[in-house]
C-alpha cells in the first residue's frame, strides 16, 4: 500500500433502529446478513490492500451502528482491519456507538485490538426529544456508557449533539449543551439538523408537520455553541467541531486536509490518486459484488486538477485555521490570489473571508454562510499551468 494513503474509513451498514432523520446506508440489524455481511467486507480490503500489517495513521468504523454486531462478528471485523494494517502504528482508531450498545465484553474487546477513540451519538439530552429523533437510547444510558469506557481506560471519546430540532428553543439546546460539557470530554461534534430525502422527517416535513426552529434561533444556538464551548475550554476547528488541543480528529482532518483515503463497505466513498469512488449501497448487491471480485464500486470519478484545487478551497476553509497559503502553493504550484484574487477581494470587503501572511480562514460571519462563501471558489474554466 503507498504511504499516501492517509486513513481507512469502514461502514458498518447496520442499526437496531433507524433514526428518523438519518440518511446515511443503513439497514435492520439481522444476524445472517451481518455475518455475510463481514466475509464480504473482507474480500473487498482483501482485494483492494496488499500484504500485511500496512502503515496507515488512521482508521474510523462508522454507521449504522457497529456495535450492534454481535461479539462474534465484531471479533471477525476487528481481526480482520489487525491483519491488514498496522494498528500499533495506527495514530488514531475510532469507532462510533450509540450510548446503551456497549457491554464490559465488547469495551475490552476494542480495547485489546488498540480501538482508541470512541464516538457516541448522543444527539439530545432529552428523553421526550430523543424518542422523537427515533433514538433507543435514554440520557440515563449516556452516563452509564461514558462511566464503563472511562474504566477501561478510554478517555477520548467524543458526543455527537444534533440542534434546530423540531420544537427545540433556544433554552432548551443550551441545557442539552451544558449537560453534555458537564462530561468534561475532549471532543464535540454539533451539527444543525438537516432534513434530507428518503427519511421520517423529511415525510413529516413535506406534509407540513415538522415545526423547525426559526432560522434566527437557529443562528442563536450556533453563536451559544460557539461562545459555550470556548468557556469550557474547547476550542473550535472545523464549521460543526471542536476539540480540547491535542484531541481533533485526526480521521476528519484527512478529509479536510483533502487527503487520500479508502473507503470500504456499503455507500462506502473513498479518495485515491486521481479519483474518488462510490461503493454500491443495497446490501444484497454490495455484499454479492464484494464477494464476487472484491470491487463492489457503484462508480468512479476522474478528479481533474480543476476539481482538486477547488476541493482543496472549500475542505480547507471548513476548518478555523483556513487554507495555509504556502501549502497551497508547495501542492499546486501556483498561489490561491493568482487564481482567486477577485474573489478573496470580495470576500473580505463583505468580512466573511480573512486573510493574513500565512492563511486564508473564514470570519465569524463566514463561519454562518460557509456554502456561499464556498461558491465564490469554484473555477470557471480548465486550470492550466
């Protein structure tokens, strides 16, 4: 495997319940399936990684739900990611879980195959709104599941937290925000919620019986977030992160770094030198292609320079130190203002862009309209050198 391969990402497709406002390949948790599931999962890293024990800085099991595998097949899954790379090497392993899904087994078992971070879908600290959401889990189960991962020894360990539910005031997300700094973790990833197609919501949003909050207070919690999070010493790097030092997501980073990295399992994408790749989502089709000849790809995309010099903008600016010009330049040879330069003027003259000797980052107000601003960075035409 070449060393620029960054990072692994793996999708696990399964949940014991589907979220309603979740659009990521998800499917019921059945034990068959999910035991075909993982031969056919490893056919495809089999096929697509060379050798053994591969250096990789990161790796990241999201969902779905991993942890709604049984311990037989998270054993298999866990066995196999160990066989390929080199997981003591490995800077930063993650898996993501639902509050609830572990018990002392499965915890020493990511243990004991070097799993390091642990991501906890939280979304809410309200029992009425997390039934809503469609989520199994109580704040009760929260606590209970920082407590065990803490004794057995996991101290990174991020909350996910969801904002601008239906019927959610302003107050309201300020006591579920506090509650959730109370845990004094190292990391939160805070997200508006976005209604997407083919979800609960999205249903109940069409027929005009999801009441939103108000785009104002949805502006007001994103600010609270901000202002919040900065008190308990968390600082934020990315649009929807934020993080004690030291304890960013490495994994995130490698996209937003615009970074290579594979993508294995359902719906799975991944980023190789030259092109990005969608992998087939039904289970069935994914799991027979993937055992097949190991390439159960949907489709792939030729990434012109045009395409990576844009990308490189718009990844780069999702984060709160901004594009470094210089790497900018080392990377593609020409520098962001030759290219950019009406834009960035406009930009900054609106204050939604700022610019120093060593980067270009956005403004507090940029942080709010990101994908306008990232509109600005789109090229018109073919970028020759």
């Amino acid at each position: 495997m070449k060393n620029e391969i960054q990072s692994v990402y793996i999708h696990i497709p399964f949940c014991e319940q589907i979220c309603h406002y979740c659009d990521f390949t998800k499917f019921f948790f059945n034990e068959k399936l999910a035991t075909e599931y993982i031969e056919a999962l490893a056919n495809e890293i089999n096929t697509n990684v060379p050798g053994e024990k591969n250096k990789i800085k990161t790796i990241f099991i999201g969902g779905g739900t991993p942890t709604a595998l049984t311990l037989t097949q998270l054993t298999s899954l866990l066995k196999i990611i160990d066989t390929k790379f080199d997981v003591s090497s490995c800077e930063e392993y993650t898996i993501e879980a639902n509050p609830g899904d572990f018990d002392e087994q499965k915890i020493q078992l990511l243990a004991a195959y070097g799993v390091n971070r642990i991501s906890l879908g939280v979304q809410v600290f309200d029992d009425q709104k997390l039934e809503e959401l469609g989520r199994l889990h109580k704040i009760k189960d929260v606590y209970q599941t920082v407590d065990r991962l803490k004794q057995h020894g996991f101290s990174n360990i991020s909350l996910d937290l969801i904002y601008a539910l239906p019927n959610q005031t302003v107050d309201q997300f300020k006591g579920s925000l506090e509650e959730a700094m109370s845990f004094g973790l190292p990391h939160l990833s805070t997200y508006a919620l976005q209604i997407e197609p083919k979800t609960v919501f999205y249903q109940k949003h069409k027929k005009g019986k999801l009441h939103r909050p108000a785009q104002e207070e949805e502006v007001d919690m994103y600010h609270l977030l901000r202002e919040t999070t900065k008190a308990y010493g968390i600082e934020q790097y990315e649009i929807s992160n934020f993080a004690k030092p030291g304890y960013e997501s490495k994994h995130n980073l490698t996209y937003w770094g615009n970074e290579y990295y594979y993508g294995f399992g359902a719906g799975a994408y991944g980023y190789l030198p030259g092109k990005r790749y969608g992998n087939i989502k039904p289970l069935p089709a994914y799991t027979k292609q993937a055992m097949n000849d190991g390439h159960p790809i949907l489709h792939v995309d030729t990434i012109t320079r045009k395409e990576r010099i844009e990308e490189e903008m718009f990844l780069g600016l999702r984060r709160t130190k901004g594009v470094s010009k210089k790497h900018f330049q080392n990377k593609f040879g020409i520098a962001p203002a030759d290219l950019y330069s009406k834009s960035i003027e406009e930009l900054i003259r609106r204050d939604w862009l700022a610019e120093d000797k060593e980067s270009l980052r956005l403004t507090d107000d940029g942080l709010l309209l990101a994908n306008e601003v990232f509109e600005r960075f789109l090229l018109d035409d073919p970028v020759t050198i």
